[in-house]
C-alpha cells in the first residue's frame, strides 16, 4: 500500500494526535464489519478497514517517540494510564478480535467504567449472544450519556431487532387481508368483463 | 414444571388445539404407567411442549385414540396412546421433579420443607420406576443434570450479575434432556431448542419471583444484573419498574430467535399440526407469557378521568 498514510485518514501532517484519534473513529465506525453483515460489497469494505487500520498504526508508529502511553500495542500490554480510552478495544472489535476486546475491557478499573465502557461492554456481550447484559449495558450508557448518537442507535439497533421476532409467522397470521385481496382482484375482474361487453 | 412455555390458545386452529390438549392428556397416562400415578400430578405444559418437538425430532406420528378419564369422568378424552416420545418426556418430568424437591428441602423452609419432604419418597419412587425403561445414555442424564444444578446455586450463592451466565447453566440443562437419545442432526437442533426454552423459563421464573425475593432480601437474578432500578416503590407495596420490565421483553425476543430458528429445522415436512402448535408456542405463547407475568407484576397505570 503506497498511500499516504494521512490522507487514508483525511488529516494533515501536522494533526494533533487527539484529531488523528478522531478521525480514525469515525472511519472506524464508518466501516465497521457489522454495518455490512449481508451486504455483497464486505470485502471491499474489509480491504477499506484494513487501509485505515494500517494507516493508523502507521503514523503512531512515526509519532511514537518514547513515553506515549498505549502507543501502537495492540494486545493486553496496553498500559493504563488513567485516562479514559478504549481505542484499543474500539480497534480489536473492528478486527474481529472480540476476546482480546473483552479482556481489555473486563480488565478496566471500576473508576473509569463509564458510558463508553458500559456501551462497548454491551457491544461485545451482545457480539455473542448475551443479550440481557448487553441490553442492560447499553442502556446504562445511554443513561450515562444521553446525547451520545452512537449508543442511542445502538438501542435502537436492538429494539429493532427484537421488534422483527417471529416476523413472517406474525404478518402471515392474519387471512383477512389476503381475503380482501382477492376479493378486490375478482371485484376488478368483473368490471374489466362488463367493460369489454362480452359478459361472463 | 412451572408452566410457562405454552401455546395462545387463541390463535390455536380448533384441530391444533385438539391435538395439543391429547398430547397433554397422553402425557398424563404414559406418567401414570412410567413414573407411577403419583406423578400425574406433576403433569405440565412444558413437557407437553416437549413431547410436540420429540415428536417433529422422531417424525412419528401421534396416534389418537378415545378413553374415559379419572379426572374427568363424564365424557370420554382423546389423547395419544402410547409411544416412546411421552414416555421419555414422562422419565425426564420425574428427574426434574425429584431435582425440585431436593433442592426446596435444602434451601426452603417452613411450609415448602415440610412439602418436598413429604413429596420425597414419591419423587424418589418416581425415578426408580422410571429407571426400568432408562437408556443409557438417559442414566448419564440425572448426573450431568445434578452438576449443573449445583453450579447454577454455587453461582447464585456467589451473587452472580450476569442473567446470561445463571440463564445459560439451567438453559444447558434443559438442552441436555431435550437432546438424549437422538440422531445427531435432530439432537443438535434439540439442544439449541431446550437451550433457549430453559433460559426462557428462567428468566421468567426470575422474573415472577422478583418481588418476593427484593421483600426478602433474597438472591434475584434479574435484580442481581439490574439493581434497585429493577423495582419500583410506592407507598408500602414494592412493584417490577416498568422500564426494566421492557428492557427485559427486547432481550428476550432477542433471544428467542435462536431457538425458534432452530426449532423450524424441525418442521420440513413435519406433521402440520405440530409444527403448528411449536410456532404458536415460539412466537405467541412464550411472549405472551412474558406479558402475563409483567402484567402481574407492575404496578396499574392509573386510569385517566375526564375533567
């Protein structure tokens, strides 16, 4: 890959790292493996992932220069130094490493078990089918932090699925709706029949 | 057991219905000559559920037939005769039964000690008769259901606040007896089927439960994950907090979809009433339930008046 590792992340040279993190978010969210789960373009969006993770990782890379706390490690030696960050996990779950994401996150400190710790926490249980927890999670985050878009569809994202349970069975309950149809379609059959003249 | 996982009648076809109340009734008198006619009074839904998906798992066909009843004297009952789906389901009611007793004797007091030791013999007598017809692989059951019982109290003493854990460890239980004595393809489908229908009863019992356990400080697992928001206080009664109440209605259709998914591998050209009655159970009785028991539990909202 020859491209230039800030453009991949839309930021100039000199970005602050705090708008390099910034950015390399909303990519991530943006591309995230789960907003394309049945979509035939996931390859294409896995390639578009990767891009932007080595871009990252990159440029940390450049920038590291001793000192920098939770650098470009990406495994459990992520050092915590109180300040609350969960690229890392952010990063993993985008990676598809959901265990490693979960034991960073099992591992953070009850201090700093916030919104975004409630909402990735949620994340990963529901990730694996815990979906009373998740559920409970997700919301305390939205509690946490109601103006938060992100745990707010989230929330939704579950409603929505929950919502669509048993759902042919339900819609295919009701007969009376078909009975009108075909009702309707013999009511038109009939008038197009006086119409040409020929009665039935 | 606790009656949970049942059909909407309602929406039952007149047939479906039919069937369902003789497999209810064949359950009851495959009890009386498995189990001993004790254990007819231990006769519930839930296994009358199981025995609709042994069936779809066996593919046989229940047969019916008409015979006088004991409870119900004055007009002859249709239920199915004899076949090894009820009798299996008849076994694994004693297991569960004389699990319930023995438990309720080590944790309760009072009334329901004096009960589950009265209830013992019986349930014991139960499991021996049962015994006689066990297979192997049935015997294994009883301890591989015992273990998993004393996990679920290990845990639940512990004070455990993850619902999906304790769920998970009693739907496992429930995955093991529905699965036994199956072809593989069928047992898989079976395990994934009791899976979800136990954490189901669970979380429902938890739920049914919850007031009583939050008056006597007693471990809930919906109020271990959910804390004091789980309740609502008004005035001297203790009610289920309707937000908490729906929260637990979208995980658990959330949840249901695994098994109900699983369940419908089943049905590929399966006996059309049955598969009838395990759709209804799935998709109208199990949320219904669900809606019963908050219902039940919180607190009226106030009718509004014209003024």
């Amino acid at each position: 890959m020859s491209k230039d590792p800030y453009s991949v992340l839309g930021v100039s040279r000199d970005a602050s790292d705090a708008e390099i993190k910034k950015a390399y978010r909303e990519l991530a969210r943006k591309y995230h493996p789960d907003n394309y789960v049945d979509n035939p373009l996931a390859d294409l969006v896995e390639e578009k992932m990767k891009e932007v993770n080595e871009a990252y990782d990159l440029i940390q890379k450049e920038r590291a220069s001793g000192g920098k706390t939770g650098g470009s490690s990406r495994y459990s030696s992520y050092t915590y130094s109180g300040i609350t960050s969960f690229e890392e996990v952010r990063r993993l779950i985008s990676e598809g490493k959901y265990s490693e994401a979960e034991i960073i996150i099992d591992s953070t400190p009850s201090g700093d078990r916030g919104a975004e710790w409630n909402y990735l926490k949620g994340a990963l249980l529901a990730n694996r089918g815990y979906y009373y927890d998740a559920q409970k999670h997700i919301e305390t985050a939205c509690y946490l932090d109601p103006q938060n878009a992100e745990y707010q569809d989230a929330r939704n994202k579950l409603r929505y699925q929950s919502g669509s349970y048993g759902g042919s069975y339900r819609t295919q309950g009701s007969s009376n709706s078909d009975c009108c149809s075909i009702c309707a379609t013999f009511l038109v059959l009939d008038a197009c029949c006086d119409c040409c003249g020929a009665g039935c | 057991m606790f009656g949970y996982v049942k059909p909407y009648i309602p929406e039952l076809k007149v047939r479906e219905h039919e069937l369902y109340r003789a497999l209810y009734c064949g359950l009851c008198r495959a009890m009386g000559s498995e189990t001993g006619t004790l254990s007819r009074f231990t006769l519930s839904y839930d296994f009358a559920f199981l025995s609709a998906v042994r069936f779809l798992a066996t593919g046989n066909v229940p047969v019916a037939d008409k015979k006088t009843c004991m409870a119900h004297p004055l007009k002859k009952r249709t239920y199915i005769k004899d076949s090894e789906e009820l009798r299996y389901c008849a076994r694994v009611s004693a297991l569960l039964t004389e699990g319930k007793v023995r438990d309720d004797l080590a944790d309760e007091s009072g009334i329901k000690k004096l009960r589950a030791l009265l209830a013992r013999p019986e349930a014991s007598y139960m499991v021996r008769k049962a015994k006689k017809n066990c297979s192997d692989s049935e015997n294994s059951l009883k301890d591989s259901i015992n273990a998993s019982l004393s996990r679920l109290s290990e845990l639940e003493v512990s004070g455990c606040d993850s619902l999906d854990t304790l769920a998970e460890v009693f739907g496992d239980i429930c995955g093991e007896f529905c699965s036994a004595c199956l072809p593989e393809r069928e047992s898989r489908i079976c395990r994934e089927i009791g899976r979800g229908v136990g954490r189901f009863i669970y979380v429902t019992d938890a739920l049914d439960d919850l007031r009583d356990d939050f008056k006597k400080h007693r471990f809930n697992p919906v109020l271990s994950l959910y804390g004091d928001s789980a309740v609502e206080v008004c005035g001297n009664e203790v009610y289920l907090s309707r937000a908490v109440a729906e929260s637990m209605k979208t995980s658990m259709l959330l949840d249901l979809k695994r098994p109900a998914a699983s369940a419908e591998l089943l049905m590929d050209g399966g006996h059309p009433e049955l598969c009838a009655i395990v759709r209804n159970i799935f998709y109208l009785g199990m949320p219904n339930t669900l809606q019963e028991t908050i219902e039940k539990h919180t607190k009226k909202e106030l009718q509004n008046t014209n003024h």
